[in-house]
C-alpha cells in the first residue's frame, strides 16, 4: 500500500483572494456601486456585474487625462454630464477622481424629475457635496444660472439621435475643454436622405449608397457622426474617434472625444458643407452649420 506523503511535504492550499478585492479601487464606495446595481444588495460582483464594471473602468481610462488636464492648468473643474439620466458616469468620476479635489464639481443634467431626485438623494446619503443635478433641457441649460458660464468639460454617453447634436450646441455655448460623446441612435440624417431619395437619384450616383432601408438606416448613422466631426473641427476642436467596447457588448460604441486646440481646421466648414449639398441634405445645414 502507497503510504501518504508526510503533512510537511504537502503542497499548501491557495490563499483565500476576495475577488471583489481584485476588481475595486482604493476608496471606493461599495455602497454607490450597490445603488448601480453593479454589486449585488450582499455586496457580490457576478459576471455579468463584473463585466459591466470593466466597461466603466475602460470608460474612465479615457475620461481621467481630461480631468487630469484640467486641473493641472487651474485649481477647479466642472463637468457636465448631458442627457445624465440616472448619472451613472457622473457618481463614478465623483467616487474614483474627484471627491478628495474640492475644487471639482459635477452637473447632471436631465430632464426626467424623478431621476433628478433620486440623483440628489443618492448625492446627498453618500456625502457627494459637489455634485448637483438640474432639470432641464438643452436649451434651459445653456441659459440658466445654476450652472456657470463656463463648463470645463462636456459629457454626453448614449444620447439619442439629436440629443448628442444637443450636447454639442452646450459644449461651444459654454466653451468647454473637453467633449466626450458616445451618439446612439441617431436617426435625423437618414430620415432626410430618405426623405429626399427620388430627389437624390438625379442627382448624384453616391445615393446607390443609401438606396436600400438597411443601407439608409446605416449610412445615415455613420455620416452623421462624420457630420459632428467636421463640426467640432471647424470649432478649433481635435477630433479622436474609437472603440469604446468590443463589438461583442455593443454596436453603439463609437467614442468621440474633442479637445480645444483653438485652431479651427482650416477646410472643415467647407467640407461640411460640400457634403451637405453633395448627399442632398440642405435642409441640416442649421444644426451643423449654425453657431451657439
């Protein structure tokens, strides 16, 4: 009979890891991500929380050297979440990056109350002092006293259709650094290459481009987010444009993130316009073109 190695020669069981351990950052708030609803009420990370909290993390991996800019060229910063809805992002800058730089503030603005209000609660339990949400829309938010004429850096993450062109309009109103816009949906340049296709036949061979429903609706995406480029660019912005996720979570995953570099490219209102004419999209030119 085999005899059992003796208890010294053993291997040593593995170390016990918390695998939430493993994934939080110092500081950070269990209780906020339970009100997220990226930890389980008993404070469990499962997959799917943790996937999602990896996408947040890579979110911010991007969003950190814009605060980081701000700050380092003055004392104070804010940040205006568009179109916030539950401020999800917001809570998230807050708790990893600037609750203990007293001269940052976040907005979030959203024109549904009932999220304002839990917002405001959720600020006011976890002790988030400089954090306010405003029930507003685009419009109101340019214009009101609540927030200050100048807003440092402009966020707007899953803004449908014109709500992302909305957040633009806020951005160069308040003149801000940084923008960081993630557009869903967008449905207002298809509808209007739709609208004009007959029109558009006669007039240019590019319409075989959106001559099919399921080319309109995706053409239409695309050349409105090349739209907003040229916008910003012709504003004195630097355009980046990336993945935010893998195609395997999202396909509404385009990032947009300009930068003020005061230097307007030279050619991109012209461009804009060309293409305007071009695809038969006149009618676009005063959410393109206009000026806040």
């Amino acid at each position: 009979m085999k005899r059992a190695a003796p208890l010294a020669s053993r291997a040593p069981k593995a170390a016990y890891t918390d695998p939430l351990a493993e994934v939080l950052r110092p500081g950070q708030s269990v209780e906020l991500l339970k009100e997220l609803h990226i930890l389980t009420r008993d404070g469990k990370l499962n997959q799917d929380s943790r996937r999602k909290l990896k996408q947040v993390y890579h979110l911010c991996n991007f969003i950190e050297p814009l605060l980081d800019d701000v700050l380092g060229r003055q004392d104070t910063l804010t940040l205006a979440d568009h179109g916030a809805g539950k401020s999800y992002l917001g809570f998230i800058l807050y708790d990893l990056f600037l609750k203990a730089r007293p001269g940052a503030h976040i907005y979030g603005i959203e024109t549904r109350d009932d999220l304002v209000e839990k917002s405001r609660e959720l600020a006011a339990r976890l002790g988030f002092e400089r954090m306010s949400f405003l029930n507003a829309t685009v419009a109101e938010s340019i214009t009101t006293e609540s927030l200050p004429p100048r807003i440092d850096i402009v966020t707007a993450l899953h803004a449908c259709n014109t709500a992302t062109d909305d957040a633009i309009q806020f951005a160069l109103a308040k003149q801000a650094r940084h923008i960081v816009l993630v557009p869903c949906c967008q449905a207002e340049v298809a509808a209007v290459l739709r609208k004009h296709k007959n029109e558009s036949f006669g007039k240019t061979p590019l319409s075989e481009i959106w001559r099919h429903p399921i080319h309109t609706r995706e053409f239409g995406s695309q050349l409105t987010n090349v739209l907003r480029c040229l916008q910003l660019e012709s504003h004195g912005y630097a355009v980046t444009v990336t993945e935010l996720v893998g195609w395997e979570h999202s396909l509404k995953n385009e990032l947009i993130i300009a930068t003020q570099a005061n230097a307007p490219r030279r050619n991109a209102r012209e461009r804009l316009q060309q293409i305007l004419v071009e695809l038969n999209l006149q009618e676009l030119e005063a959410r393109f073109l206009g000026t806040p």
